[in-house]
C-alpha cells in the first residue's frame, strides 16, 4: 500500500476539498441561494411541449397512470408527479403501477398490465426510465394509450420516440438532473406556462417537494456539487416536509440531516425494498410517500421487559409513514444479510484486471448491484456479478473512478449494457465471456495500489475528524468525502479490541474501525505484535459515532496493512519498558 497526499491549494483541508471537486465558488457552495436555478421562460421548447400532453390530459379528464420505476430516483420522481397531480391541481383520475419484480422500464409483464387498464382515453406517464423503450411505446400508441417519458438516462437507440423528454437529448436543461429533477423541473414548467382549475399557482408551490428531489438526486448518485443541484438539496435537506422522511429521520434520532446521512438511512432503506421486498411492500411505501393523513392504526411492537428480560408484544399507535418506516429498517437488515451470503458463495469466473463472478441460486437476482458494489470496494477493480440463464450471463456491474460501461460497451460482445458509467446492467452470449476475457487482457487499465488521501500522517489528529464532521454538508457528488491515510502507525497491544467480525484500534482520542474483519483477524494481529505493539498503514474515512450521550471520533478502515516489525536488539523487561 501507498499513498499520494492531494495537492494543497489554500492550505485549509475543506476548502482544498471542494477546489479539487470542482467548485469555482467557495461561498456560494457553502451558502448556495436561487441565482444558479434554471429559468422557466427560458426552458426549451421540446421541453414545454411535455407540459401540452399533461395539461391536454387533464382538459380531456384522461386516466393518468404513472409507471414508478423500482429505486430511489423512481419512487421519489414518482411520489412528487403523484402529489403534484393529486393534490396540487386537485385531479382525481390518477392512479400508479409497481411492477412485480427489481424491473425498469416497460417490461413484458408491464406492458400487458397497461394494456388490461386502460381505456382509449389514458395517459401513462413514466419517471426515470423508458428513453430507450421506442418499439413498447410505439405499441403503446397503436392502443390508443398516450406516452409521457421524463427521464434522464443515456440514449442508446437510434431513433427516440416524440414523447421522451430526456435532459441528455435536450439542450440546455443541466445534465445532472436525474429522474426527480426532471419531474420537478416539469411541474414547474407547467405552472409557469398554464393555469390549472381557473387558478393563478405559485411557481414556489412545487419547492415544498425539495425533500423529495435530494432523496432522488443523492440516492441516484448524481453531481450534488454541481451549483444548481446545490442549492436544490441544500434547501430539500433543510425542509423536510414529507410525512415519511420525517419518520425515518425522528426513528433514526437524526435531527440536522446531511445528503450523506440520508445515504446511510432512508436511501439505503427504500432501495433495501425495491430490491427485495414483495410488491404489497412496495406498495405501502409508496402509499407511505404520498399520503398526509394522520390516522393511526394499532400494531404490535416488541419491546424487552427489563423486570423479565423477556420480550413483550405492546399494542402501539402509528401513522402509515411511522408503521413503513419501521418495515423498510427490517427490510434493509434482511438483505444485509442475503448480501453476506451471497458474498460468502460467490463463484470467481474470472479474476485479473477485472473480475467476474456468478452469484449462487439461492440469491435474488436484485442483489447483484450490492455484491459487486462491495467486491469492487474490497477488490479495488471494475466487477461484473451475474446469473447464467438461456444462454447469456446478465448482471450488474460495478466500479471505483473509471467509466466501466464505456469500457466494456466498445467491445461489442454484450447485447446490452445499461445504466450509468460505473453502475450499469450488462447481458453478454455465454459463449463471448472467453472473448471478453482477451479483451480485457488487453485493454490498459490503470490499475494502483495508491491511495490518493486528503490528510497523511503517523499519528490520529482528533480535530481533523471533528472538522470534516462539522461541514460534511458541503460534500457530495464531485465532492467526494475525504480519505484520510495513516502510514506506519502504532498501537498499543492493549488498545486493540475484536469483537465478533468488528476489529477497531484506539490512540489519541480516536477509534479506527473494521467492519466484516476475516475470520482469522486475531491469529493474523497476534503474528505482528512485537514488544506489545502492532505498526500498520491505515487508509479510512473520518466519522463521528454517536451513540448515547456520547460522541467518538472514528476512522473507519477501508483497507490495510500489518507492517512487519525489523529484528529490535534493545532490552526490555517483562513490563515492555525499554532500557
């Protein structure tokens, strides 16, 4: 392992930090304001035709059906253009599909399921997916259904259907929008440019959604750094209106909340129940996310009788939000579990430049993302993890500051490679895997083991920790979260701690923490401690835990090293004091 400290620009670790993402304006970036917003009089004109088909469907009382695509993006995008139709322009006829299934766009089973609801006056309406779906919607069409996309995904057929609105096709509309931006941006264009119900709207009224757009924005993976995205969740982050966001965050005890905190909570929790969780689950959350209602319902929690030590069943009134919420947390611990082990019975195809992996039968299909996400993280390469089925190999792909997709689509051996440029879904013929293979042997990838870090040192500085804790807000998207690396630092024998698959280390103030630590960490510790102490190389990020009352400063370890101790010809006595 090596490192490579980050070039110093003003001397101070934060704003070094955002210079180097990309940030030309320190102050704006920190406190962002509405200059940097797009314009709705200067939207562009294929852009505004969008807003025509909606209000022509609400003109001609058409049944408007919204297809919900299964992520964080989806969902949210989804649950804005629902409350925003239902509530806001008070239209009735509007209902929703949720396909069976970790599916996108306008699958089969979809496409049968529109066609058995609709009528010769229906408008379906699909956030974040189908741009690339020109055959169903054109089939859609000879059915009389009209088709509204609002999406943001890259374009990969040649001829894109009328309906499609899509920011990567569309001139001057920022490219960072993801699915719920575009859904914003939509319904603000539709204010602007029509009055709904005889009524004058406010082209605020749509900003009480900004929860919404960060959850989508941030759990899609998009530039929140860019200046526009900026101010957008900057704002969402801090007024939080949404019932079910305020579940999430009151049952996980975050009061100020972060992008990065809502990465590590409501994000990760609903994309948890797109995967895994059966569709009247998918359903609830989604109900979850639209409703306003304040009506309880009596369920059993479990909660421990301290006189007993057992566990009681109490009868306890909770909202929908308050009731989901607590679903999606159980939902999320049991795919952390499936992950596990799935990882555990992996089967390695190919392990090189890249790595190739089948997962078991017993692992949904929906988990490939996650595995080959934290394969790729443990491995630091590019990873394709799939399934074998009628002779092709299909997945997910996964990878760390190169544009994966890019590579692997100029082979042209895959019938599809979909997605984003390092979290994509790919479908190869079995038989061109060996081909592959030759192509990547001989494609240059720049491989390292060199740890680019904003911070090096031999010795934890509590402070620097405490620091970044304190302005995480400014992080995200370019701005990637600091890496912090420790070289031939020592500790103690007696600060270091294993309990269960959590290995941590402690010295001046501060706890550096392994999660999932190999089954024969101990052994391996034991073989490198010399006059009771261990010397490592540590590269991790900074974090506070707050647990109780209390507050650690914490590097959480992202890899490692034991380094090995030369031959020491000093004395010492049997309390390790050195003479």
């Amino acid at each position: 392992m090596e490192f490579e400290l980050k070039e110093s620009i003003t001397g101070d670790l934060i704003d070094d930090i955002l210079l180097r993402g990309g940030v030309s304006d320190l102050e704006y970036h920190k406190n962002p304001d509405k200059r940097m917003l797009t314009i709705m009089k200067d939207i562009p004109e294929e852009f505004s035709q969008s807003t025509n088909i909606l209000h022509n469907a609400l003109e001609e009382d058409k049944n408007i059906i919204i297809l919900i695509d299964q992520d964080m993006d989806g969902f949210s995008a989804s649950a804005l253009l629902y409350r925003f139709i239902k509530n806001d322009l008070e239209y009735d006829n509007i209902t929703y599909i949720i396909p069976d299934g970790k599916t996108h766009g306008l699958t089969t089973e979809v496409m049968t399921e529109l066609k058995n609801m609709s009528n010769d006056s229906t408008l379906v309406i699909i956030p974040d997916a189908a741009s690339n779906d020109t055959k169903q919607l054109e089939e859609l069409n000879s059915y009389n259904i009209e088709t509204l996309v609002l999406d943001h995904h890259e374009i990969n057929v040649k001829s894109v259907h009328k309906n499609v609105f899509n920011n990567q096709i569309i001139s001057d509309i920022n490219k960072n929008f993801t699915g719920v931006g575009m859904v914003y941006l939509f319904c603000k264009c539709a204010l602007y440019r029509f009055r709904f119900n005889n009524k004058i709207y406010s082209k605020d009224l749509v900003d009480k959604y900004l929860d919404l757009v960060t959850l989508g924005q941030t759990g899609d993976v998009s530039n929140i750094a860019d200046p526009e995205i900026r101010y957008l969740t900057y704002t969402g982050v801090r007024n939080i209106n949404n019932p079910f966001i305020k579940s999430v965050m009151e049952r996980k005890g975050i009061d100020n909340p972060t992008t990065r905190d809502w990465s590590f909570s409501i994000i990760s929790m609903i994309n948890a129940v797109t995967r895994i969780g059966t569709l009247e689950e998918k359903q609830r959350l989604f109900e979850a996310m639209i409703t306003d209602s304040e009506e309880t319902e009596t369920i059993e929690i479990r909660k421990k009788n301290k006189k007993t030590g057992k566990f009681d069943k109490i009868p306890t009134e909770m909202t929908l939000p308050e009731i989901v919420a607590k679903q999606c947390e159980s939902i999320k611990t049991k795919q952390d579990k499936i992950v596990k082990d799935a990882i555990k019975n992996i089967e390695f195809l190919y392990n090189e430049k890249i790595i190739v992996a089948v997962s078991d039968d017993n692992s949904p299909s929906s988990i490939n993302g996650l595995v080959a996400m934290k394969l790729a993280d443990k491995h630091r390469k590019p990873v394709m993890v799939g399934k074998f089925k009628n002779d092709y190999f299909s997945g997910s792909i996964r990878a760390q500051n190169i544009d994966f997709k890019s590579i692997l689509t100029k082979s042209e051996l895959f019938y599809f490679v979909q997605g984003h440029s390092q979290a994509a879904g790919f479908s190869i013929p079995k038989g061109y895997l060996d081909s592959l293979y030759e192509y990547i042997e001989e494609y240059k990838f720049k491989t390292s083991n060199v740890y680019e870090v904003d911070v090096l040192t031999h010795k934890p500085n509590e402070q620097d920790i405490i620091r970044v804790e304190l302005e995480k807000d400014v992080l995200g998207g370019d701005v990637a979260y600091p890496l912090f690396g420790y070289e031939e630092i020592t500790f103690n024998k007696a600060c270091i701690n294993v309990r269960g698959s959590v290995l941590s280390f402690f010295d001046n103030n501060v706890t550096f923490v392994l999660f999932n630590a190999p089954e024969d960490i101990k052994n391996v510790i034991d073989s490198h401690i010399y006059n009771n102490k261990i010397t490592m190389n540590i590269v991790g990020e900074p974090r506070i835990n707050y647990f109780g009352n209390k507050q650690q400063s914490q590097i959480v370890i992202k890899d490692y090293e034991f380094l090995e101790n030369e031959d020491d010809t000093t004395i010492s006595n049997k309390w390790g004091i050195d003479f």
